[in-house]
C-alpha cells in the first residue's frame, strides 16, 4: 500500500464515512442521464437553471432543462447522444452578449449550441455546418464526449474544450474558439491540440475556471490534469499539475470547481461507484506558494447516487433553497440527478470547507 493510499485510509477511519443527503431530485430523464450544467439567471437567482443530457441516439437524445425545484422546464430532442454539456456566460452573438449552452452530440461528431433567453428557454444557434470537431479523425478518435467552456477575461473570446472517447497519449483534447458566423449562429475555429493521456480508460469530464485561467480534466484510469485554458498562454503546452492519483475506487469522472474570492475555492472530482458514489475534495488555489500543487486531499464524501458520471458545482447564491450555492450529480439507476445544498457539504464531517455568501458568474 503507497503511503497515499495508506494515509487515505487512516484519514477516513479516523472522520468515518461521511454521507451527505442532497436536498431534492429532478424529474427522471427517459433513459440514460450523464451530465449536468447549471445557468444562473442574473435578474432571479432562484429561477437558474440546470441544463442536462439524456446521453442516447436521436430522436430521443436530448437536453432536458429544469428549475431549481427539479420539474422539467423544456426538452430539447432530437439529439444524436448528446454527451456532455456547459454553460457559459456572455459571448458575442449577432452584436448582442447572449449566454450559452454547448452539447457534445456524439454520433454526428460535432458539438451543438444554444441561447439561453432571459425568459429561461433554450433555442438553438448553431451553424451546423461549423462546429464539426476533430476533423481528419477516425473511428472513436472523432467521437465527442465531455466539454467544457471557457471565456478569456482580457477580450471575452469564448472557447470550447473537446474531450473524446479514444485518443492518443498527446493532444487527446481538441480547442475551438467559438464565434458569430455572421448570421447570428455559432460556428467553432479549431485553435490548438493539447493533454496527456495515460492510455488508461479514457478522458471524459472536463472543468474550466474562467477566473484563474485553467482547465482540469479526469484521466479516469490515473489522475486529474491542469493545463492553462488559454491557447495564446506562453506556457500553454506545459501540464501544470497531475493529481488525484491515488485512493479512487471507481473511475474519475465528473469535476467541478466552488469558488471563493481571492482565487480560494474547491476542485470537486467524481469517484464512480454503484449505488453510492463518492467526491474528493482539493485545494482551488493549492498549496501555500505552490499553485498548482492539489495533491493534499481535503474531504471526501457519499451522497447517494448510483454510478455519479457528471456533477455540477456552483457558489452562487441561488435563493433562499440554496444560498451558498449547491453540486447537482448524476444519478444512473433512477435516470435523474440530485441536487445538494453546497453548506450541507461544507459542515459534513470533521473537516469544515469554507462556504460563499455572495457573487456569482462574471458577464
């Protein structure tokens, strides 16, 4: 036994199991959940969103929309596996800022995009012929799975980050910049390849933070990696952290990111089990003078979902339900996703995380 995994195990004996109960579930999707995505509303915080995937092929593929209390607001279908899903705040469209959600849709090798109105509903924006992904790819290797978006403070350019189901040890991931076409709908301009892959299972969740200017992704076989999320960084070629390798029992799936002021926060992992799935917690800003050094695991802890793929963390506040923000996670066997208050996380067990009062998304 490594002296991580050993230290694991005597940090668990000694806290005990830590259960957290999520506070409500959604209405079921109608036959495979994968992936949540959450859009805070900007004038009513207690009417965001939760924008998630129905992960089969078309006609019943689809993006099922819902309010905080878990009831089903819209069903977008007729997607071809849509497999993951992001929101992002704030792109340039048709000379207007419009926030947006982009699906990976599997089996047509291309991702799709979606305006989110001010009312709350989704309408498609995508230029159809524009956002094919890992073009020249064969097989697997041109099948999209996870995505994650990222918005570049110093000009606002809105990225995509592509995971796939196969890839090669370097650049498994694929970035796209998404803009106008000129007729008010998204196309994708292919910017860099980039990631290390440890050939081991494969990489599907993806998590951008916008404000420190960094994408993590679950080598589900290995471990968690960090790189800069901007193309243009001079060091953006370079792994800047490989953590999380030790004490998972399943693979490494869905991350999310709480984040506090002052670049302080947390990186939340999925650790896949049946029946009971479990969540690392790490350091958002590292260690003291190490930035990049996540490797001191904080918590982990259950929350009852079978076989958690994607979660979702959010550290607005979002009305008097949830007024430090909440983690939405997949929950397979009952084909919905449960919903936890971000404070009932934060006070389980012996280690206290810190909880965020105010803020929300940068537009």
């Amino acid at each position: 036994m490594s002296a991580g995994v050993l230290a694991l195990v005597l940090w668990l004996a000694v806290q005990g199991k830590i259960e957290v109960r999520p506070t409500l579930a959604t209405e079921p999707v109608s036959d495979d959940p994968d992936d949540p995505a959450v859009w805070v509303n900007p004038q009513d915080p207690a009417k965001s969103l939760i924008v998630a995937t129905n992960k089969v092929a078309a006609p019943r593929g689809a993006l099922y929309v819902y309010g905080l209390d878990g009831r089903i607001r819209q069903v977008i279908d007729n997607l071809n596996r849509p497999n993951n899903v992001d929101v992002e705040y704030g792109m340039l469209l048709g000379g207007q800022r419009a926030d947006i959600a982009v699906v990976t849709e599997r089996m047509e090798r291309r991702l799709r995009v979606f305006r989110i109105l001010p009312e709350g509903r989704l309408e498609d924006v995508s230029s159809l012929e524009g956002l094919r992904v890992f073009e020249g790819c064969q097989g697997e290797q041109a099948a999209p799975m996870g995505v994650a978006l990222y918005r570049r403070p110093r000009d606002g350019a809105v990225f995509a980050i592509v995971s796939r189901k196969e890839g090669p040890r370097e650049g498994y991931l694929w970035q796209y910049r998404l803009v106008d076409d000129g007729a008010g709908r998204v196309r994708a301009e292919k910017v860099r390849e980039f990631g290390r892959f440890s050939g081991q299972a494969e990489i599907e969740a993806v998590a951008v933070d916008d404000e420190l200017g960094y994408v993590y992704y679950a080598d589900e076989g290995d471990g968690i990696h960090k790189y800069h999320a901007d193309p243009d960084h001079p060091g953006a070629a370079r792994e800047l952290a490989h953590f999380g390798r030790e004490g998972f029992q399943g693979d490494r799936e869905g991350i999310a990111i709480y984040t506090l002021p002052g670049g302080r926060g947390y990186i939340v992992c999925t650790d896949q089990l049946p029946g009971n799935s479990k969540y690392h917690v790490y350091r958002r800003e590292g260690a003291p003078g190490r930035p990049h050094d996540h490797s001191r695991l904080l918590k982990v802890f259950y929350g009852g979902a079978d076989e958690t793929d994607g979660i979702e963390v959010v550290s607005a506040p979002l009305g008097s339900a949830f007024p430090h923000g909440l983690m939405v996670a997949m929950n397979s066997g009952p084909k919905n996703f449960l919903i936890y208050r971000w404070e009932d996380i934060a006070r389980a067990g012996g280690v206290r995380l810190r909880i965020n009062g105010r803020g929300g998304p940068r537009r």
